[in-house]
C-alpha cells in the first residue's frame, strides 16, 4: 500500500509539472512541498490511537489485549498511527510503557508520539530518552489539555522565559537538546484568528518543526490553505465520528452551515479532492468498521 501511495504520488507531480496552466514559481513550490510530504510521510493515513486510561488498571489484561490488536491493525493496513498523549487532562498510559507492557514492534517511519507539557521535567526526559532508546523518529509537540491529576512543565527547567511552558519552548528545547534525534511536528487551530495562529506557526518553524497537523477540517477551509505554501509538510486532520456538535464544542464555536448532515466517510472524500497531497490524520475513527470500505486510499 505504501509503495502504491508513493507511486501514485510521483505520477500526480509528473502531471502537475507538464500542466502549462500553472506558472514556474507556483509548479517549483508543489514539488518541493509534494517531495517532502512523501519523504516524510509515506503512508496514506495516520490513525488516532488512544492509550488506555490509567483509571482502568483494574481491567489490565483485558486493555492490554484490546490495544495490541488495534495497534497491529492500523499497520497491517498499510496506516500509520499518532498516539495522543493524555488527551482532555485524562491521565493515560504512555505510548512508551504501551510497548513494554505488550511488547510492540517498532515501526519508526509510521509511528508518531505525542507530547505535551504537563509533565514534570524528569518526566519529561524521561519519555524522550526511551524514545530514543526505541528508535522513536516522530513527535508532535502540543501544549495539551492539562488537568489537575497531571504536573505541569516548569517553564524555566526547559530554558523558557515566560510565566507558562508553551509548545514553542518545548519544541526549541527538544530540537536543542536532541538535534537531529527527532524530527518535530506542531499542531495548527484553522478556528483561531489567522493572523495569531500563522505567527505561532512561524514561531515553531522557527524553534525547528518540520510538519504541522491541522484542527478537524471540514470541506475547503481557507486558513488551511494558507500553510500550504510553507516550507514544512501539513496533515490534514479528518473527523470521523458523526457527533459534529463534539468537535465544534472542543474548538469553541458554534455548529456551522456544514455541520448539517455532516458525513464524515463523504467530507473524507472531499478533503482527498481539496488537499490530494496530504497524509490525513484520523481522529475518532471506529475500529468497528472496515477500513477498506471507508477510506478510500486503501481501496486502491
């Protein structure tokens, strides 16, 4: 599948590269943003993989058995998948202690970690030197949820100056500390004012992130489309769950003309036409379905 995806890929940018519509300048930037997106992200789709709470240890064998199961899943599909981690400020198991406990195969080039910064620092070493130690390539750096069962980074202990760690300080003090170790990755909110949220992103660029994944899209969404000439690679995040009103009510706005009769298996389609040369990232995606009748870059 990845090797098709790949192909299929280079085909589009030979086509692009002959369309005489387009100018020099704008068939340089396509390439140059195509080539890094595969070389980066070889896969058609990178899957939401929560860990199990940690309010669930009662249930251990019976977790650990569910999770190993979806995790070969998603890459005896051909996906790659991000781990989130502590999502909503709900204390869950690291990705880390998920492939001690059940012994996982490494797949470095699919696999993405998620950090953020409510961890005390030696948590936080922690993480990142059995990261390296496993051979761990991808981490999307956020600033996360927070809650009150979980630490909080001392800004200071990462080299910050101001009064709260931000996800910039984290990923300057991890490309600092770790150059050439990882490769870093940053979050980007198309619902936040524009202005704001694309100086954020040149801020990270600037700290060293290498591709950026984006809030649920749905449909065309113009913000979105103004990263696309950066210099870093961009996943599209798809939502896949029917309950819409979730979604809007995480960002903060109200349910929109698009959210009526939302269908995510046709708004997945949709993105596919509106951003072809981006990996999706999916989020609430059911491990009851059949992905291969639901996403339709595994059906090719």
């Amino acid at each position: 599948m990845a090797k098709n995806f790949r192909l299929r890929k280079k085909v589009g940018s030979l086509k692009f590269r002959f369309n005489g519509a387009l100018d020099s300048v704008n068939e340089r930037l396509y390439e140059r943003r195509t080539k890094e997106m595969i070389t980066m992200f070889e896969y058609p789709y990178s899957i939401e993989l929560l860990t199990p709470k940690r309010s669930n240890e009662g249930a251990a064998e019976e977790m650990l058995s569910m999770f190993r199961e979806k995790y070969q899943r998603v890459f005896d599909s051909g996906c790659g998948a991000s781990f989130p981690d502590n999502p909503m400020g709900q204390p869950r198991f690291s990705l880390i202690e998920m492939i001690d406990q059940c012994g996982l195969s490494i797949h470095p080039e699919e696999m993405v970690m998620n950090l953020n910064t409510f961890h005390t620092k030696e948590e936080l070493d922690g993480l990142l030197k059995a990261a390296v130690n496993l051979g761990l390539k991808y981490l999307l750096v956020v600033r996360g949820d927070g809650g009150p069962a979980l630490s909080k980074l001392s800004p200071e202990s990462i080299g910050a100056e101001m009064n709260v760690a931000t996800s910039i300080d984290l990923i300057r003090y991890i490309n600092r500390e770790y150059g050439g170790v990882f490769t870093t990755g940053a979050a980007f909110n198309q619902y936040n004012r524009s202005s704001f949220e694309l100086d954020r992103l040149r801020q990270k660029i600037d700290a060293g992130t290498k591709f950026v994944i984006t809030q649920p899209v749905i449909g065309r969404d113009p913000n979105v489309d103004r990263i696309m000439d950066f210099d870093i690679s961009v996943v599209i995040e798809a939502w896949m769950s029917e309950n819409v009103g979730l979604l809007y009510k995480s960002v903060g706005k109200e349910l929109g003309e698009k959210a009526e009769r939302y269908d995510p298996t046709q708004n997945l389609k949709t993105l596919h036409e509106v951003y072809p040369e981006c990996c999706v990232y999916l989020s609430m995606l059911s491990f009851k379905q059949d992905f291969r009748k639901i996403l339709p870059r595994l059906q090719k």
